[in-house]
C-alpha cells in the first residue's frame, strides 16, 4: 500500500490515533509550514497600493497552493476519543468523554449543576 | 378608656422585657377595637407572668438604666481593659500569627502600587493564597487591602446524557471560577518586586496569579519625551522583524513577481 501523505510526518503521541485524527495532524502541520507564505501572498494580494499584475500573480500563487496548507481544513478533535462532532473547546473532549470525566470528578472545577 | 391606655403601656414593657413577641402582640391589638378590651385582661395577665409595674415603678426603672448609661459611658473614658490572653503558645510571634487574620499596616498616602489578582476552581486555595500575600505584605511593611472578592464566573455547559440519540434528555455541568484580589499601597518599585518575586516563589498551585503594576513618572515626563533625540517610531512594518514581511519582500524581489513591476 503506497503511503497516503506527500510527505512523511510524526503520529501525535498527545491523544487518541485513528486515520482521521492522522490525517487532521498533516493538515496542522502543513499550515503551520506554510503559513508565512500564505499570508505573505496575502498580504501582496490585497495590497491595493501594489499594481494589479503583482496582485493577481500572487492570488494565483496562493490558490494553486495545495488545499491542506489551508487553515480552514482544521478540524477540532477530540483528545480522548478522535471524535470530530460535539468537541467543547475549553477541555478539547467530545461530549460523551466529557460526560465521563465530569461525572467522575476528574475535570478541574467542573461540577454537575442544578439551581 | 382607661383600660385600654393601661393596656397599652403594659404592651411597651413587654416589647422592653423581650418576653413575649412583640409583633403577635401587635397583630391582636390590630383587630376590632371590641376584640382589644376583650383581649386587654388576658394580655395584662400575660405581663404579670414577667412582672407588672406601676407607673412610678416604670419610671424609676428608666432612671435606673439611665445611670447605668452613664455609668457605662464614664468607664469607657477610664483607658483600654487590662488584656489577658487565654491561649499562650511558645511559638514565635509570626508563626502564632498565623492562627489568626493576617495584619494589615495602615495607608499612609494610598496610592496603589500593585494590584494581584486570584483566578482559580477551589476557593481555599485562593483565599489561602490571598493570605499569604497579605502576611508577606505585613512582613515587607506594604499596606495592603483585605483579600476582595471579585465577580464569579459560572461556565454552563449541558450536554446530551446519553451517548447514541435520544437528544432530548441533556445533563448539565458547570465550572465555577472565583476571583480575588490584593491591592497594595505605597511601596517602593524595589519592594514591590520582591513583594511578587517572593509571591512567585511560594505560588499555590491551582491558583492563577495576575499582577497589574503601577508605575509613576515625574511630572516633566511629556517634556523629557519631546525632548528625545534618538526616539523615532517604526517605520511601519519594516524595522520590525515580522517574518511574512521579510517573505513580503523577497517575494517581490524575486523573477516572478519582478517582471509586473
């Protein structure tokens, strides 16, 4: 089986790994690589003190850039379960780990509320 | 007529004595002014229970508590009590002192100096972190405030109780974050820092500490400013060393871009 991404990278050893939570970790590293680029490009493209020319090659540079150095390709993950529905951002769980662990007690300052 | 006025001044014994509730009293005399002279011979029977007096009698006890009064009011001008501690530990000063509020130095000018602030789940944790700030104040000679509560935020967070569908049932959560604050007073920068460097040292963990510092300039500072030579502001972005701007550059300086130019 040939390997899937353009460039060899290292599995994240935080969380949870499933392909999906794989192929999310390339994304992030790949924006983070270009991300100087990016907004270099667009920063010339939407200058409108620079000629058209020189606008509209780098809006051209900036599109035929592949689509995973894109920063909207990132999704949030759930740490503990590799979900990508239902995360809650301030702990990066998806809803059914966050469950657990609130039940549990195990989440700093989190309670079960009733009023 | 009588009856009732009597009635009445045997009311304002009983509300002075505290012997008998005073509002239930006051709600029967509140009905019908026939259910009163019916109900006046009970009540007088009731004061006779905690002592019924005679007018004349009733006067000369206000006139007995008045020299009481006065006698009360000339013993405080006398001087302070005579002061006997109950618990007498052979522990040193500051670690007895430890057992109680943490002292506070009185301000003498009031201006802030320091501000730190508290941000945490547990709010032992904070408080004991206060006091800690304050006893390190007292010790460093800086005046500090009490330990302030702030404003609590509560995060709700209601999530669908069970894993697979049935959405309807949801169960909520909430994280609760106190927040406190010291405020310090006049204190040389000097102080100040090792007032927070000392802080910093012994943080209690869980606690998030913030410090908002004040500094003063002298009044000629606008001048002194006008005054620089070597001052100049960025020229934009390029004294900075802003790493898409250095790209920006050598972009436009390369072939592709160079022959739109």
């Amino acid at each position: 089986m040939p390997f899937r991404f353009p460039v060899k990278f290292e599995i994240p050893k935080h969380s949870y790994v499933n392909a999906r939570v794989i192929k999310d970790q390339f994304k992030r590293l790949q924006y983070a690589e270009h991300e100087v680029q990016r907004n270099a490009l667009k920063y010339i493209a939407r200058n409108t003190e620079l000629p058209g020319n020189v606008r509209l090659e780098a809006q051209l540079q900036l599109s035929s850039m592949p689509k995973y150095t894109s920063l909207t390709q990132i999704r949030d993950r759930c740490v503990a379960s590799g979900n990508g529905k239902w995360v809650i951002k301030d702990f990066k769980l998806n809803r059914t780990a966050f469950r657990d662990r609130a039940t549990a007690g195990i989440i700093p300052g989190v309670k079960k509320a009733s009023w | 007529m009588f009856r009732s006025r009597f009635f009445s001044t045997g009311l304002r014994v009983l509300n002075q004595a505290g012997g008998v509730k005073p509002v239930k009293s006051k709600a029967k005399a509140k009905g019908s002014s026939g259910k009163v002279l019916n109900n006046g011979p009970s009540g007088s029977t009731n004061g006779s229970t905690t002592g019924k007096v005679s007018p004349s009698e009733y006067l000369s006890q206000i006139k007995q508590q008045e020299v009481e009064q006065q006698q009360f009011k000339s013993s405080l001008l006398q001087g302070d009590y005579p002061y006997e501690p109950k618990i007498i530990s052979n522990e040193p000063i500051n670690v007895e002192l430890l057992k109680y509020k943490p002292i506070r130095l009185p301000k003498t000018h009031g201006h802030e100096v320091a501000t730190i602030k508290f941000r945490g789940y547990e709010e032992d944790d904070i408080k004991l972190a206060g006091e800690f700030v304050s006893r390190a104040a007292f010790f460093l000679g800086i005046p500090v405030s009490s330990i302030i509560k702030e404003k609590t935020e509560k995060r709700l967070y209601t999530v669908i109780k069970s894993p697979f569908a049935q959405a309807k049932t949801k169960q909520n959560f909430h994280r609760v974050t106190y927040n406190y604050k010291v405020i310090g007073y006049d204190a040389n920068a000097e102080v100040v820092d090792l007032w927070m460097s000392y802080v910093n040292k012994y943080a209690v963990e869980g606690v998030k500490y913030s410090a908002k510092i004040h500094t003063r300039e002298s009044q000629s500072f606008v001048k002194e400013l006008d005054d620089l030579k070597d001052f100049a502001v960025p020229e934009s972005y390029k004294d900075s060393n802003d790493p898409i701007m250095e790209r920006v550059e050598e972009l436009l300086a390369s072939d592709q871009f160079k022959k739109h130019f």
